[in-house]
C-alpha cells in the first residue's frame, strides 16, 4: 500500500503496480465542531470524511438515527464550504436524505458516497433514493455501490430486521449477561440461516444507479473492512474480475467498467482539487465557530 494525496498519486502508484490507499475519516463527530481540526487532519493526509456514522452530529443528521436538524444546520454548510475549499470530498454516504439534499443544494464540488446502493431495490435507510440520484448529474458526484449483503438483498435485509428484533428480545431477557446473549443469538442464527446476497444483484444495484444518474456518477464501494458476510461469488478483491465479466455481460462497455471500476471516482476527485485551487484563491480559511451559527 502506498499513501494517495491526490488523484495524480493515485493514477502513479497504479501504473507502478502498487495499491493506492486513501485515507477517510467516517464520521463527522472525528472534528469535533472544529474547522480547524478539519483543516489539521486534511494537512495529516485525510482526502474524504463522512458527514455522520451511525448517529447524527451537532450539524448533520444521520440516516440512522431520528432527525435533529432536518439535514444541514447553518455550521454545517460552513463544514462542506471549507472541505470544498480544502479538496476534502464529501462523502454523504450514512447520511439522511434531507443531508444529501441540503449538500447537493451548496456543494461547490463532485460529493462521493463511498459505500450506499439504491433505495428503490433494497428500502433501507443506508441507501440513495432516486431523488437524490436524479441530482447527481449537476453536481458531478459519484454513488460507490456497496457490498453489504444487508443493503443489496431484499431478503437479507427483511431478514436482518428479524434479527435485530431477536438480539433485542434476548438482551432485554439477559439484560446483565451480554455472553448468554451472544451463545443464544448464534443459536437463533442457526436455526434461521441469513439468506445473502449475490454478486448479480450487486450489479443489479449499479445498473440501477447508471439508468436514473448515468454511467458517469456510479462507481463501486465494496465496505470488506465493515462487513462480516459478503455477497455470493464476491467473497474478496480477488473476485472482482467476475464482477467485471458480469457488467460487461450486461452489455457495458471497456470504457463503462473502466468509469464503474475507478475512473469516475478519480474524475470527481480531480474536480474537487481543481474547484479547491480556485477556491483557496478567493477566500481565506473559515474561522467560524459553530456557536457562531447554530444557536
């Protein structure tokens, strides 16, 4: 692995056979309502950060979580302001859609979202509904196609819903005895086997994404360092030639694997350090603190 600052980097340490790694912070909550800590951990190397994780920030909400600020609060328009200034991509993956639509609405450059399917397969709250899809033409942004099982699969998400039920039935019968919990979930698994997902209906979700946004804002965003199941026939990177051979299948081109495999991501993220040149030209660091604005 080798470190990428840029998408230049990125394109080096491919033709040199190397692994290009970016560096991300997922969760808002990691600046801690500072700017100034955004721009220090941009200077340590952070290239992308998600707005929220699993819960809402002070200044966003989360798709997971009950809305607090109905998407955006004014501090965190200043948030996506300065990571357009610096070059940081917004990743609005784990966002509600009210956040999508508020970023979209002022985002000055291409936003990612690093790891989300499409909502009108499989109706989670992890992924992107056609609205917002629709909007990702104008902004240039890029939808990177996850492989969670959980987010791909109809079945295994209705199945990680009974799941979730059970695991809080047994937790609230063995409230002091989290390992009793654990020994009697796996045996509940067992008997209810979770159903998966397949790398056809991963392509599936990527094809969607290219019929509302176009071929040039879908991309792929396995999550294999988030997920303890993977779709069947995607077990591993090593797999993603059987993943190529089933879009091309699908009737895409050389050059529509090629924008789906990696090359609309280096597009959005050229276009981000383009819009940052400028921007720095114009306008110095923001020195606002959130009680400045949201009161």
């Amino acid at each position: 692995l080798e470190l990428a600052l840029t998408a230049a980097d990125i394109e080096r340490i491919h033709k040199s056979g190397e692994v290009a790694s970016l560096i991300g912070m997922e969760g808002g909550h990691s600046i801690g309502n500072s700017l100034g800590a955004l721009r220090m951990l941009y200077q340590l190397g952070a290239r992308y950060m998600t707005l929220t994780h699993g819960l809402n920030v002070s200044w966003a909400d989360s798709a997971t979580d009950t809305p607090a600020h109905d998407g955006l609060t004014p501090f965190g328009r200043e948030v996506i302001r300065e990571m357009n200034r610096l070059g940081m991509l917004v990743d609005l993956s784990h966002v509600s859609p009210a956040t999508m639509d508020d970023v979209l609405e002022g985002a000055e450059a291409p936003v990612i979202f690093s790891h989300s399917s499409a909502r009108a397969l499989v109706d989670v709250p992890r992924n992107v509904p056609d609205a917002v899809l629709r909007k990702l033409p104008s902004n240039g942004g890029v939808v990177m196609v996850s492989f969670v099982p959980d987010f791909t699969s109809r079945e295994m998400a209705a199945w990680a819903e009974v799941e979730e039920r059970e695991s809080k039935r047994l937790t609230a019968l063995m409230l002091a005895d989290a390992g009793k919990v654990k020994q009697e979930l796996a045996k509940w698994r067992q008997g209810n086997p979770p159903p998966g997902a397949t790398l056809s209906q991963v392509a599936d979700h990527i094809d969607h994404v290219r019929r509302v946004a176009g071929i040039d804002h879908v991309g792929i965003g396995s999550d294999f360092d988030g997920i303890t199941r993977t779709p069947k026939g995607l077990p591993d990177v090593g797999a993603f030639p059987a993943l190529t051979a089933e879009l091309l299948r699908r009737g895409y081109t050389d050059d529509d694997v090629k924008k789906v495999l990696g090359l609309n991501v280096l597009r959005a993220m050229r276009r981000a350090e383009e819009v940052a040149a400028r921007l720095q030209a114009a306008r110095p660091p923001s020195t606002v603190k959130i009680q400045d604005l949201d009161r």
